[in-house]
C-alpha cells in the first residue's frame, strides 16, 4: 500500500527548514538531498527553490559530497569490512561524481590489506570454512561446493576483488576445478 502524497505546499523558507530537518536525521548527498526536495509541493519555480535551498545549504557547509562520500566510505570500511568496489558502488547509487568517488576510495583504501578485510569481513559475518568433501559421497562434494559459491558470492557482493577471494579459498583448501568455474562465472 503506497502512502498518500502530502498536500501541503512549502514556500521556499519552509523547503529550506524541511531540509535542514532531512539532513538532521542522516547525511545526505547533492543528489538524494535534491530527489527528496522535488518530492514536495512548492510554491513558485520548483527547481529554482530547490537549487536555492541546496547552494544556502553549500554555503552553510551543511552539505558536502566530498565530506559524505570521506566519511561514508570511512565508516563502510572500518565498520562493515567491505571492500572498494562495493563503496564505490553504494556512492555511485547516492550520486556522488565519479572524481569525488576516485580521489577518497584512493585515500580511504591507500595502504589497506584487501585480503585481511577480506577474512575481518568473513569473521564478522561468522562464515566458516566450507566443510571438506568426502570424495566418496556425491552429496558431500555438492554440498561443499554450494558452501564454497555462497561464500564466493558473498565476497563479491561485498567487494572483494576475484584474486583476493580465490587466494582465501585457496588457502582452505578448496578444489581447484570449483575455483576456475567461480572464476568464470563472475567473468560472465
């Protein structure tokens, strides 16, 4: 059930206080700070109140895309264990130019062990190591094998380069004929 659109209609003074109180409750981008704006009714030239109320918002240093995507990119990394590509994208989604984008992965990733985060990224996620296979019970193998992509998928999801995934599942041991088919597959 979708919610009834509000009526009521905000002159720029008031857009300004709506935004004020949207980057109160969580940092924002240009751009999603802009799509929650043009969601309202305003009096007058829409566009014109809403690029009026993010450059007073600039100005004020309230907001910055720089300092969101620094401080975004900070907390994924240190707090949720991604890796650069999975930033990288969830930026891009929030909108954030891809020179910002470059220059603070460049600076938040500078000098990072991609595969410890990688393993500090697994050990939070409490993922173990895909049981070895008995090579006599066909059900075994699956079933290692299903382990052993789920935590592939999971790894690439989260933004760890291919190289990177296959050396931690190299050094569990898994089978090299599983690794090259997750390889190609992601190549696809």
């Amino acid at each position: 059930m979708a919610f009834a659109r509000s009526k009521k209609t905000y002159d720029p003074a008031q857009l300004y206080e709506y935004a004020v109180q949207a980057l109160g409750r969580r940092m924002r981008t240009v751009a999603e700070l802009k799509r929650l704006l043009r969601q309202r009714n305003v009096e007058g030239d829409r566009d014109a109140a809403i690029e009026a109320v993010v450059t007073k918002l600039k100005d004020q240093r309230y907001l910055n895309d720089t300092q969101f995507a620094s401080t975004y990119s900070t907390l994924r990394k240190d707090n949720n264990k991604f890796g650069r590509q999975r930033v990288i994208t969830d930026l891009k989604i929030k909108g954030v130019h891809g020179d910002i984008i470059e220059k603070t992965i460049s600076a938040t990733y500078e000098g990072v062990d991609e595969e410890a985060l990688a393993r500090d990224y697994l050990r939070r996620k409490r993922i173990k190591q895909p049981a070895a296979a008995n090579r006599r019970d066909p059900d075994s193998i699956k079933k290692s094998q299903k382990e052993t992509a789920r935590v592939f998928r999971m790894l690439v999801r989260a933004g760890f380069r291919t190289g990177t995934i296959i050396k931690i599942l190299k050094n569990w041991n898994v089978e090299d004929e599983m690794l090259t088919a997750l390889q190609e597959e992601t190549e696809t």
